[in-house]
C-alpha cells in the first residue's frame, strides 16, 4: 500500500534539503557584560559629544577675539598713525587733522562695503541679537570708519593743486563704483589698485620735487632751485622721509584688516 506524501511535507523536505548545516558554538552573554558594552558604548558617545562642544566653545572664542579685539585694534592704530607726519628738520611728531572730503570719502567707501557684501548689514544689526552685541558691533564699525578716513588722510597731499587732483579724483573713483557691480574679491583688488597708485603719487613722485629742508629760502634756491620751484609753485609741504614708510605700513594694515572683516556676525549659541 503506497504512502501519499501531503504537499506540505514535501515542501518542508525540499527546504531542509537545499539549506546547509552550520555548525558552531552559541556564546552565552551575561547581564553584567552587557551592562557594560552598553556603558562604554554611551561613554564614547557622551566623549565625542564633549570634544565637539570644546571645539566648538574654542572657536566661538577665537572669533570673538578677532572680532571685538584684534580688528578694532588695526583699525584704530590706522586711525593714529593716518595723521601722523614727521617734521623734515627735527623729526617732531606732527598730527594733522583729516579735511572734510576725507570724511565724505569713507562714508561712500563704507556704503561700497555694505554694496559689495563685504559687510551684510543684517549680518551685524538685527532685533534678535542682544543689545551689547549690536552696540559692540556699531564700535568695529566705527572704528573701521575712523580708519578709513585716515587712511584718505595719509594718501591726499596736504595742501595746492595736488591735494585737488588727487581729490578729484578718489571722488569720481568712488562715485562710479557706487553704480557698478562687485564682488568682495574685485572691490578689495580695486581698492587696493587705487590706494597703492596714490602712495607712489604721493610718497614717490610728490616727494621727490619737494626741495630738502634748507637754512633759508635763499640757500634752497642756490642748493636745488628746481624742486624750490615745485615746492613754491604746487605748495607742497616738506616732511621727513620716515613718514613715507610710516604710511606705508598704514595702508598694509588697513588692508589686512580689511580682509579679516567678517561678512556676518552671527549670534553665537
């Protein structure tokens, strides 16, 4: 008598048949050791956690140093050293006041600033930060404007026909790129073009047809009547050659710190 073999069993056989034996050891586990994978494994985490907050805290502070203490610096060293001149006999420290335009020059350079995204208002102003931070924020600015007007200060002669050329044109330099589109990169290059061309009008050329500090006006004539002849004629003022490199490393820094300005300020958390 033949034994009928129901579908279902048949099927159970042919699984058993394709699947492979494993052979192997089962581990048993104790509680306690798995206390304390799970303890290690939220130590590491907690660790991790940590050093993410330390670095974090370490580089809120760096750029809170940057911001609210080495660029004010900068900026307010520019200011002190754009007026300064040395006195062509003696040396003297002479501090000269900057004219009006120079003033008008950095509020248009400051509103170049904010067109060019070099300083996003929104970035520095806003109803969410705190009071202190806002007021700290107008202090950076105003000493970049304070720089910036030395900065014009140090590069337009002091007095004659140079002093209007060169005013003229800082003014029509500026009035153009107020309808002209930048870029933070392109008006920093522009910038830096425009101030460097000034300091070698001023320092280099300038510089050199103002006749040397003489005894007596009629001693220059005799000496170096040439350059007596500028001097008279342009009324341009005689310095000590230290004032020249003492500007100089008054526009690197204003450049530099230029370059350090942060777009934004955002609110640290």
């Amino acid at each position: 008598m033949s034994k009928v073999q129901s579908p279902k069993s048949k099927i159970e056989e042919d699984i058993s048949g394709e699947l492979s034996i494993i052979d192997g050891e089962l581990l048993e586990v104790s509680d306690g050791e798995e206390v304390a994978i799970e303890q290690k494994n939220k130590l590491s985490i907690e660790n991790k956690g940590q050093r993410t907050k330390d670095s974090a805290q370490i580089s809120n502070r760096q750029s809170t140093i940057l911001n609210y203490l080495f660029l004010p610096f900068i900026f307010l060293t520019v200011a002190l050293l754009g007026g300064l001149r040395l006195g062509a006999q003696t040396s003297d420290f002479l501090f000269l006041k900057p004219p009006l335009v120079c003033l008008i020059f950095a509020t248009v350079l400051l509103i170049l600033f904010f067109r060019a995204n070099l300083i996003r208002f929104e970035g520095w102003f806003s109803e969410n930060f705190s009071t202190l931070k806002n007021v700290a924020n107008a202090t950076v600015l105003l000493t970049l404007f304070a720089a910036s007007t030395q900065v014009f200060n140090a590069l337009l002669p002091e007095s004659g026909l140079p002093f209007w050329v060169i005013a003229f044109c800082f003014f029509w330099t500026l009035w153009n790129n107020l309808f002209a589109e930048f870029e933070t990169k392109k008006l920093l290059k522009s910038l830096g073009g425009l101030f460097g061309l000034a300091f070698v009008v001023k320092y280099l050329l300038l510089a050199n047809l103002t006749a040397p500090a003489s005894e007596s006006w009629w001693q220059g004539i005799f000496q170096n009547p040439t350059k007596e002849a500028f001097t008279y004629l342009l009324d341009l003022p005689r310095f000590a050659v230290g004032t020249g490199y003492i500007q100089f490393f008054t526009l690197i820094f204003y450049l530099i710190g230029l370059f350090l300005v942060p777009p934004v300020l955002s609110e640290e958390k």
